[in-house]
C-alpha cells in the first residue's frame, strides 16, 4: 500500500468518525442548555412546577408555573392516540398481508409510506376541518377543540408509522412459516392467531412504543385541535401539550425570565419521559433482532 492511500484512507477514517460523532455531541449539547436553562425555575418553584393544585398563569399578578396539567395532556393525548392507531394498524397490516395480492398490497404501503411524509400542518387543517366541525355537531359541542380531537388527529397520524413497521415483521414471519403452516390444512386464520401474531408480537410492541414517543413530539396538529387551554385534561374538554405550549409562548417569553425557565423545565420533564421510550424501544428492538435470527 502506497503512501498517499494510507494518508487517504486515515484523512477518511478520521472524518467518518468525526462526522458519526455529530449527533452525540449534539444531543449533550441541547440536554445541557435545556438543564441549565430549568435551573432557575427548578431553584426558585421546585416542586410547584408540579403542584396538582397549581396552574399555568405566567403573567398573572402573583404568576403560577404549574407544568402539571401540560405533562398529563401530553400523556393522555399520546396513550389515548396509541390506543385508537395500535389495534387498526395491526390488523391492517394482518389484512395487507394476507388477504390482498402482494403487488396490490406492496401498491397500497407505497401510498401509506407517502402519507407519512404529509406535513402535519396539513393534517392539523384537515383536523381542524372535519374532526373539530363534526365533534361540535355530533356532540353539541360550543368548540370541538378537545384533547380526543387531538387523539383520534395524532392516531390516524401514527397509522401508516406502525402498519409499515409492523407489514414488514409479518411478510418476514410469514415466509417463514406461513406456507408450513398452510400446508399443515391450518386455515390463515388459525396460522395467523397462533403463529405469526405470537412471533411478532414484540415487533408490534416495539413499533406501539416508538409511535408513542412520536405522539408526545407532535406539535402543529395537534396545537390546532386541542384548544391551547392550560388546564387538567378531560376527555371532551380542552388541554395542551408540552410541545404546543413551546410553540405558542417560546418566542413571546423574555429571555432570561422565570417563564422562559418554566418553558425549558417543561421541556426537560419532555426530554426525560422521550428518553424513557426510546430506551424502552432500543431494548424491545434488541429483543426483536435475537427474535429475527432465530427466525
């Protein structure tokens, strides 16, 4: 090996490495600010940040930072969204993979996977539109805004994330043991109950769980149906998310202010619950991958 291939292949190596170093330096870089940035509101409120009887009125006369009501709406969204997308993706994905032809099937998850990439502002308008219009209607509703307006919003959201996720462990199941199974006289039914939902399950589990944290990140659609009300969440009642709340009062807050601190504690309580799911999903993955090669 010549000189200068040794020097290219260690100007390459080292900037391979330099570049794969970008995104946890970066991650540490905003965990850091966002921390510092808390410390005031966490010296100066403690533990009022989660006050039950608290509420979130920063420019009052006597101003009040409770971020309680914002973390559980945040959560109720995001559960509630999961639990309208989990079981239609799941059986969807079932369906593609069973009881459509394949190249129909394959047609069917390219226009899934585009609606994917629809912008969420546009299904925040649409939400605003149709699932908002028809609450006031259906419900007698005065304003349709409510945080199960932003649930079912952010659950159609999360559909085409988990039926692609999940397609994908099916067919791969499915290769390898639904024509031994058919062949067997077993019905798809019965193939499809007890073996191949059995296998994927922690597939389903993995991708349930990393469409939840992508629920509690949604911002645009669901500040458009949720009602912006700093309040304790209800079913019909309106509320507001953690990320909601950042985009409506980041920009307004004074800098250096209790406020601006409470947003950036908000946003840490944020960080720490995203941090929970995606540690969660790393570890239901490395299950999954232990799975797929024994498969």
């Amino acid at each position: 090996m010549s000189l200068v291939s040794s020097v290219k292949e260690k100007i390459i190596k080292y900037l391979l490495a330099g570049v794969s170093l970008i995104i946890p330096i970066t991650s540490v870089i905003i965990l850091s600010h966002v921390i510092f940035e808390s410390m005031p509101a966490a010296s100066q409120i403690g533990l009022r940040l989660f006050d039950f009887q608290g509420a979130w009125r920063p420019l009052s006369g006597s101003p009040s930072f409770s971020i309680l009501p914002m973390i559980l709406s945040t959560l109720y969204v995001s559960f509630l969204a999961v639990a309208i997308a989990a079981p239609i993706a799941c059986l969807c994905a079932i369906f593609l993979n069973y009881y459509v032809n394949k190249t129909i099937s394959k047609l069917i998850l390219a226009f899934i996977d585009l609606l994917a990439g629809v912008p969420s502002v546009i299904f925040g308008f649409l939400g605003l539109v149709i699932i908002v219009g028809n609450f006031e209607r259906i419900f007698n509703m005065s304003a349709g805004e409510s945080i199960l307006a932003a649930s079912v919003l952010v659950g159609i959201m999360l559909l085409p994330f988990i039926i692609s996720s999940y397609s994908e462990s099916i067919e791969r199941a499915k290769d390898k043991y639904g024509s031994a199974a058919l062949a067997l006289g077993t019905s798809k039914e019965y193939a499809t109950l007890k073996i191949i939902i059995p296998i994927t399950k922690k597939s389903a589990a993995a991708a349930v769980t990393a469409a939840f944290g992508r629920a509690m990140s949604e911002t645009m659609a669901v500040m458009m149906v949720i009602g912006n009300a700093p309040i304790f969440p209800t079913l019909f009642g309106r509320g507001q998310t953690i990320p909601a709340l950042t985009a409506l009062e980041f920009g307004s807050a004074e800098y250096g202010s209790l406020h601006l601190s409470a947003i950036y504690a908000a946003n840490f309580a944020l960080l720490i619950l995203l941090c929970f799911i995606l540690a969660t999903t790393y570890f239901l993955k490395k299950e999954l991958l232990k799975e797929h090669d024994r498969i």
